[in-house]
C-alpha cells in the first residue's frame, strides 16, 4: 500500500466535530502530500466550521497519529470549510407498510403543521413508484428547472420547500429505478438541490415498506427519523410492523406511529369504518408512541386548514414531533 493510502487509512476515524461525522463518511480529506526531504505530511482537510477549537483539536488528534503512530517528524494542515447549508436540518422519515394508507397526506399535512410552527420545511417525495405529492400540493403541471452546473431549483409554495421523482418522468410514465440509479436520483434531490435559505426539517416521503431507498438513506441524511403511518386496518397494521421492523434493523430510529383514517365523526360520534386498534397495536409491538388518530375527511383539499379538526390534530403531532427532535 502506498504512504498516501496508509495515511488515509490511519485517519479515517477521526471526527469533525461540528457534525460528529467521521472523516470517511464526509470524505474530509481533499489532498494528502508528503515532502520526502523534511518527512512532513501536508494535509487539505475539509471541516464544516473552521474554528480555534475545531482546528485545534483536529490537529493534536493528526499529530498524535502521524507524528507519533506513523514517524512522520511534521504535519502542515490547511483547513477548508464544507457546505455550510442545513447544517442543523434534522431529517423525517416517513414510512408505512403498505401503499394507500395516507403516507403522503400525512407528509404534507406535517409539513404545513411544521411550517405554521415557525419551521422551514423542506419535502422530498422519493416514493419512486407512487410519488404523488405534486398532486397534493397541487403542482402538477410546475416543471423543475435546473442550472447549467446539474443543480435542481425546488418548487415552492407556502413557505414549503419540495422536489418529486414524479417531476423526472414523462407525464403518465412511472419511474422504475433501482440500485445505482436510485442513489443518483436521491443524490440529485439530497445534495444538488439549490434549497432557499436554511432548512430546519427535511420530510422524506418514502415508498413503501422496505426498500432500496430505506437502505440508501444512510448515504443522505445523518440520523434520520423514522414516523409508520398505518390504518387501523388488522392487515394495515401487520405489515406496518414489519416494515417498522425492518427499519429497526437498518439502524433507523423511530420515533412514533400515526395512524391515519381512524375514525369518522357525525355529529359528535366517532364511527370506526375501518376498525380499531391498529395504530395502538403497532406503537405497542415496536415500544413507541401513537403519537395522532387521524379522523377520516372526505374531501377534495388534501391540505387541511390550520382551525379545521384535522389541522389542529396536525399541529399537536408537529408538537410532539418537535419534542422528540429536539
Ligand atoms: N384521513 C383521510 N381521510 C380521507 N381520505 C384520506 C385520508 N388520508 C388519505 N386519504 C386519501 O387516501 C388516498 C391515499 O392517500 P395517500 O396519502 O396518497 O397514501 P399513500 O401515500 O400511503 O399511498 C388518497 O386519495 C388520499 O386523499
Ligand atoms: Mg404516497
């Protein structure tokens, strides 16, 4: 293996610590060169916050390790800053078992929650076989636009950020993408999407249950979320468990259940069209929170207004979700 490599390779755990990323997870190193003459190693390392204390720190820990582990007699190191957006953007993922149980209603409908918080919310509808969200932000006929460098304009509306698969292909064709394909599209939304100003909640409308996008969100988003969307459907509600799950598996988080079209309410009275318990019975299996009980409304407008009896539920999840960001 050559110096260069056995340098790399030496360094490649040490964390900014900024993101609490490791270097090799942010590919911090942008050069490596070694002066043979005076056994000095010269360094371009990227950080996300050039300061004292970070550069301070980052150079004891080289020196430890090159100087002394490897018997260089000196380090040079030119720190360069990263990207500085979203810096502090915390990502939600939102996932369900099966199709059809309001995933995407539920995305858009916390976003807009989020965003009457004070939040800037930002969507990314990667459900690559079902994406719907130009619908229900009624943006169907916007076109993305990118720039010459390949960078993505977002739509906006509200306050609300979003990109869609569904602007990627011809109107009526789905999309069929899978492994490296896939990765580039979610490259394209996660990391060449010129986002207005700074972002505070990233929403990842998911396809379900579990696939190859779950399995690349690790190279996108540090320490995602995870919100299971059922019914309260028996069918529903198993195959949310195992999509819960799966997710589990895959090191992502969860930080609660919200089960959609619970109940129908006339005239004070909740009707159970679609059963009871399913929400309850997914939180209790994978140990989270129900965090809301969606009431079914029938209705052309999938975005509820803010005093509307599902708006004010909306809010009180974006409270709680909020809660368990922090
Ligand atoms: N609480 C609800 N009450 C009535 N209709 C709903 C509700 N939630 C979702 N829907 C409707 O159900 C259908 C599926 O919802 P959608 O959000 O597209 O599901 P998914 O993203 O899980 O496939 C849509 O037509 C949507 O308008
Ligand atoms: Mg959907």
């Amino acid at each position: 293996m050559s110096k260069i490599t056995d340098i790399k390779k030496g360094l490649k755990d040490l964390i900014d610590p900024t993101t609490n990323l490791a270097f090799h997870e942010y590919k911090a190193i942008k050069h490596v060169g070694i002066d043979e003459e005076t056994n000095t190693v010269m360094f371009v390392i990227e950080v996300k916050e050039k300061t004292a204390d970070v550069m301070k720190k980052l150079t004891r820990d080289i020196a430890k390790i090159v100087k002394v582990d490897m018997g260089y007699s000196g380090i040079k190191i030119d720190f360069v800053e990263g990207k500085k957006e979203n810096l502090h953007a915390k990502t939600l993922l939102i996932a369900s078992g099966k199709g059809g149980v309001g995933k995407s209603t539920v995305t858009a409908n916390l976003a807009y929650a989020l965003m009457r918080l004070g939040k800037r919310v930002a969507i990314i509808d990667a459900d690559v076989y079902g994406a719907n969200m130009p619908k229900i932000l009624k943006a169907t006929d916007h076109v993305l636009m990118g720039n010459k460098d390949g960078k993505l304009y977002p739509f906006q509306k509200d306050n609300i950020q979003m990109v869609s698969t569904e602007y990627l292909v011809e109107k009526n064709r789905a999309l069929m993408l899978r492994g490296p394909m896939l990765n580039k599209v979610l490259k394209l939304f996660f990391e060449d999407t010129l986002w207005v100003g700074e972002i505070d909640y990233f929403l990842v409308d998911l396809p379900p249950g579990t696939g190859d996008v779950m399995m690349d969100m690790k190279d996108f988003c540090h320490d995602p979320k995870m919100v299971l969307v059922t019914t309260p459907q028996e069918n529903a509600a198993h195959i949310a468990i195992k999509a819960g799950y799966a997710a589990k598996s895959l090191g992502q988080e969860l930080i609660g259940v919200v089960e959609n079209m619970s109940y129908y309410e006339v005239n004070n009275e909740q009707h159970f069209i679609f059963g009871q318990g399913g929400g309850k019975k997914v939180a209790d299996e994978l140990l989270v929170e129900l965090l809301a009980k969606l009431p079914i409304v029938p209705s052309d407008n999938s975005i509820y207004a803010e005093s509307d009896i599902a708006g004010i539920i909306y809010l009180n999840l974006a409270n709680k979700i909020l809660k368990l960001t922090k």
